[in-house]
C-alpha cells in the first residue's frame, strides 16, 4: 500500500443533511474520508460520488433533536440525544485530538446549533446538548492556541435537512414564522467549511441566525424563555 500524501477527515453523520454535504466540500478540497452513520446506503451512493474526486472512502457517524415537555419525551430519545450529541462528540475529539497535537497540525469542527445560545423550553435536552458543544468548543480552541490545532465550532439555524422530520420540528412556529430563512445543507456545508480552513473558533450561518444567536445570548432569561418557547411550540 502506498501511504497517500492527502489529508484525512473524519465525517460522522454523513449519510445526510450538513454531514454529505461538509464530506463533499471536504472531498472537493483534496481530503480522503472517512464517513460515518448508521444508515448504509446513502453512505454507499456518496462514497460512490465522492470516488469521482479521486476521495477514497471508508464507510463507518451525528445528531439529532426532539420535541416536546421533557417529562413527557421518551427517556431512550433523550439518551440518544446524549450520547449522540455530547458523548461520542467528545469521545471522538479525545480520541483524535492528541496526534493532532503531536504532529501540529489539524482541524476540528464540531457542529453546535443556534439552539446553543439559549434555553429551549419545549426542546430543553436538546438546546442544552448544543449549549454544551459551543461551551465546550470554545474552551479547547482556547486550550489549543499555538498548538497548529484548530477547533471551530459550526451554528447553524433552521436548514432543510431529515432533522425537522426526526426531532418532529416540522409544524413548530419557529420553522414557519413568516419570513424565517431555511437554508440549503451546502450553503451551511460552504459556509462551515469556509470557516474550518480559516480556524474560526465559532461560525454562526447568516445574518439572520447572528442575529437571534445574539437575541439568545443577552436577552435576559424572563424573556427569551417565553419567546422561545412559543417558537418551539405548534403553529
Ligand atoms: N437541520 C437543522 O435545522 C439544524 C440546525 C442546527 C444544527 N443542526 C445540527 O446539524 C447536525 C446535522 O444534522 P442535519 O440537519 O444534517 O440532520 P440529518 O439530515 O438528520 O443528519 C443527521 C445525521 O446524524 C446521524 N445520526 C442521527 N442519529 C444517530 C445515532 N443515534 N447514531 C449515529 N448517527 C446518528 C444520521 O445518520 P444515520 O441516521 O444514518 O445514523 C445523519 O447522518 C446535527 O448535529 C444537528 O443538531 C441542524
């Protein structure tokens, strides 16, 4: 086997959404994959796709949502929610992050939610995983300055991905208030990507989404509670 000069990234929740679609920016830019979810077939069809960028791919993935009062959720979603968005997240960056540091060179991109900048009644567990990935992030990129690894941490607002249909999202006002931009998995994929290669610490999509990340963010508690959870409640 001849060792490849090209750079390896690993993708998990590649077989849809944000995940396929950061593996194609990633595969465009010369990187070799390595893709990882639990549902085969689209892993397949994408490898098959990435292959024509001269990407090989080996098959192997994350995140997801729910909706709804959290005495009323059912404890194995919310053990998913966990495990998914929190304890494989920083399993997998503890598990990588040392021969980044041994050879100075690497990147990080662990993807956070605009849900992150506050907390989301009616979608609590939810918001407070994407809250622990931004903390969380942002902590060991600081860790890591001057080390040649960077951590970048993506925030996304609504995108038109299978995660409104999974987390039952679809109907909430939040989604369809008048107006609201749902962007495109590739515009989210371009803009991350744009932001990883340049070692951004956080990476909020839009004008819009900096927008309501910054309402979360310093808006006292008595009201973005209410609001927020209007806005994840049924139209
Ligand atoms: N879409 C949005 O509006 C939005 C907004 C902000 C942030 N985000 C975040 O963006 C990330 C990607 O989501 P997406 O919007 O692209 O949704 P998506 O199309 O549903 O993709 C989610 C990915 O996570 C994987 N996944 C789900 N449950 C899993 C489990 N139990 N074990 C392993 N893998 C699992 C799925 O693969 P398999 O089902 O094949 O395993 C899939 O590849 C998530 O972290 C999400 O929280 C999304």
């Amino acid at each position: 086997m001849s060792s490849s000069p090209r750079p390896l990234a690993v993708v998990t929740g590649a077989s849809s959404g944000i995940g396929a679609d950061l593996a194609r920016e990633l595969a465009r830019d010369g990187h070799d994959l390595v893709l990882a979810a639990r549902s085969v077939a689209p892993m397949e069809r994408l490898a098959a796709e990435l292959a024509a960028h001269g990407a090989g791919a080996v098959v192997n993935n994350a995140g997801l949502g729910a909706v709804g009062r959290f005495d009323q959720t059912d404890p194995l979603r919310i053990s998913e929610m966990l495990q998914v968005n929190i304890v494989a997240l920083t399993e997998l960056t503890r598990l990588l992050l040392p021969g980044m540091v041994a050879r100075r060179r690497g990147k990080v991109m662990l993807v956070a939610s605009t849900a992150a900048f506050q907390p989301g009644p009616r979608m609590a567990v939810y918001f407070a995983t994407k809250a622990y990935v931004l903390s969380f992030g942002e902590a060991i990129a600081y860790e890591l300055r001057g080390t040649g690894v960077t951590v970048t941490v993506l925030c996304p607002g609504p995108t038109a991905t299978n995660f409104q249909e999974i987390a039952g999202t679809s109907e909430l006002t939040f989604f369809n208030t008048a107006g609201r931009q749902v962007m495109s998995a590739a515009a989210v994929a371009r803009l991350g990507y744009r932001g990883l290669k340049a070692g951004r610490r956080v990476v909020i999509t839009g004008l819009l989404n900096r927008i309501t990340a910054l309402g979360g963010r310093f808006a006292p508690h008595p009201i973005s509670l209410p609001v927020t959870k209007a806005l994840m409640s049924r139209r």
